[in-house]
C-alpha cells in the first residue's frame, strides 16, 4: 500500500515538474537612450521567489550587461528596470533564464535602443550669464514646418518650463526666452511627435540681483498636424477646432499649395502667396469655434501628400467627407464666365422686333 502512494505522489510530483511555472515578462520594442528600461511580469511562481531578468547586448552572439533578482509580489507580478544611459544604440534582449518554464511562458523580449541626439543641434550659448532669461534656440532634423516640445528642469530639480511646443520654421529652427529666477544647471528635455529625442544642459552662471524682474517666456503656441493625399480634382478637408487669439495654418512644402478656409462666420478665405519652396501659411483671429480648411495644389496636375499645421488650436483632423460649409458655398470656378444681366434683355428685345415685323 505504501508502494503504491509513493508511487501515485512521485507521479504528481513529476507531472508538476513537466508542466513547470509560468513566466510571462513586458518591455517596449523600442527606447531612446537615456529612458529607463521597464521589465514587467507575471508569474505562477509563488509570493517571494526571487526571478533572475538579464538584459544582453545582441551582436553575433549575446553578451550579458547587467542582472537583477526580482522578487514575486502578492499579485503575482514583478518589475524592475535597466539604465540605458551608458548603453549603445542597437539591439537588446531582456530574458528571464527558462529554469522548468512551461510552453506557454513568454520570457524573452527583443529591444531597440535608439539614440536620436544627434538631430538636436545647440546653436545658443550652453553657458550664459544671468539676467533673469535663458535664451534657447537651435534646430531639429526632420522637424520642419511643425513644432518641438521642450521641458526644462531647474537646479532646484522643479519644473521651470513645459513641458510646451514651441515652433519650428521651413529649415526647422526654433528659439524661446524662458524665464528663470536662479542661477545652475538647467535640464532641457526634447520631444516631437515620433517620442523623446534627447536632453541638453545649459548653466547659467553669477548671482541673481536684487530688483532684477523674470522676462516674461516667449509666446508658444500649441502645434497640432493632420495629413492626407490632394490634388487638384482631389482636395484634402481638415477640421480645425481653433483656440482664442491668433491661429496660423501652415502646410508642409515641396508643392504650391493653396490654402481656403471657412471661418466660424461662414464666410471663405484663400491663402496662395508662396510657391513650392515655401509653405503656404494663413493667418487669423480664433475665437474657440470650428474652422474648416481646405487644400489642394496650385498645379492641378500636381498630387501628393500635404500636412496641415495648426498654432493655437485645439485639434486639427481630416474630414472623412466635403464639409457642408464648402458645399454651402458655390465659389466660380475659373472656366466659369460671368453672365451680364444685357444678355436676357437682348434677347427680349430681339423677340420683340420679330414679332413686330411678322405682323407686317
């Protein structure tokens, strides 16, 4: 008898074994140096059994860069997190050793680090002297015509700005007067709308001066952007919800586009005074209604894509359709020849005479 629940306990025992726990771990599949890599998990493991993550560099083979014990919490699940800022660009595995895990765990995850500082450029000094602003300016690889959110943390590791956009031109610079009250190094943060690009530190050095009056920051604007295909027989139509105060639309380049737009009153704009080398640009008053853009190419064979820039808006989007407002508004068209209200009386002239002379 004893032979047999031995026997019976020793199956169990194995089948437990084959089956093994399960490890199941999360992290981005790509990274901007500089961020902390977050590792998360789940886990049949139970409450406090340490786990081993290991992040390795992949090359032609794997090298290990670091190991950190983890500990299983009450809910099953772990976290821990890797300094990338010392790391290289490139390829990165985050793994969980497979120590009698079950088919089902998923343990190994495949990362990028992706090193994107170079498309910042610094052409402001990185060290001023104070007198209660610092001057930023410098420009942005592939950030033309749109807009960089920059963050600036002060000495007193507090927030002294944004994070806000601040506005590219057509060769995508940009420049802001932000206001400080102290002298140190100041953290500036980098973002655009593909993620985080990179940081830069400007010190500002001697002491602050009584009297001395903060400089008012420059004024930015929210940027948002939409894009789709025009051409001539094809115009794009965007939704633009404008803020209070001056709005500007501004579209990509490369093509003349033309502007129109709707304005909450109902009455219709254009905007064609740039060619393809520069964007076409529409400027008015924003009262937080709903403007309604159209753009198409001043070429009519001309089709591509074109983005649509909006400062001091709340949202700009493509219209799925033609907005009533356009189709409200029957603007001539250059093929159409206005009629001269001569021309019906001419004709009633005409049938005047000849019945005139038929009764003759």
């Amino acid at each position: 008898m004893k032979k047999i629940v031995l026997f019976l306990m020793g199956l169990v025992f194995l089948s437990g074994f084959a089956s093994g726990y399960q490890v199941n771990i999360d992290a981005p599949v790509s990274l901007p140096l500089g961020k902390p890599l977050i590792v998360t998990g789940t886990t049949t493991l139970g409450i406090g059994t340490p786990i081993d993550v290991v992040l390795y560099h992949q090359l032609t083979t794997s090298t290990e860069v670091e190991r950190k014990v983890v500990y299983v919490l009450s809910d099953r699940t772990f976290k821990t997190f890797f300094d990338t800022s010392n790391l290289k660009k490139g390829t990165y595995k985050v793994e969980v050793p497979a120590l009698s895990l079950g088919s089902s765990s998923e343990n190994m995850r495949i990362i990028q680090l992706i090193d994107r500082d170079d498309e910042i450029h610094i052409s402001s000094l990185t060290r001023q002297s104070f007198n209660g602003k610092m001057y930023i300016a410098g420009s942005i690889t592939g950030g033309e015509n749109s807009g960089i959110q920059i963050e600036i943390v002060g000495p007193s590791n507090t927030v002294v700005f944004g994070p806000s956009y601040v506005n590219t031109n057509n060769a995508g610079l940009f420049s802001a007067d932000i206001s400080i009250t102290e002298p140190g190094d100041y953290e500036v943060s980098f973002t655009d709308a593909r993620g985080f690009i990179g940081t830069r530190t400007i010190s500002i050095t001697g002491e602050p001066t009584m009297g001395v009056t903060p400089v008012s920051t420059a004024t930015t604007y929210p940027v948002f952007s939409a894009h789709t295909k025009a051409s001539g027989d094809s115009p794009a139509y965007f939704v633009v919800r404008t803020g209070s105060g001056p709005v500007v639309l501004h579209t990509s380049s490369g093509i003349d586009w033309v502007i129109e737009y709707v304005d909450d009153k109902g009455d219709l704009h254009k905007a064609n005074n740039f060619g393809e080398l520069s964007p076409e640009r529409a400027e008015f008053l924003g009262r937080n209604k709903i403007v309604y853009v159209k753009v198409y190419p001043n070429k009519y064979a001309d089709r591509s894509d074109v983005f649509l820039y909006a400062e001091n808006s709340y949202s700009v989007v493509v219209s799925p359709t033609i907005p009533d407002a356009f189709t409200a508004i029957a603007p001539m068209t250059p093929t159409e020849t206005p009629k001269s209200p001569i021309f019906p009386l001419m004709c009633l002239l005409a049938i005047s005479i000849a019945f005139v002379f038929s009764r003759k």
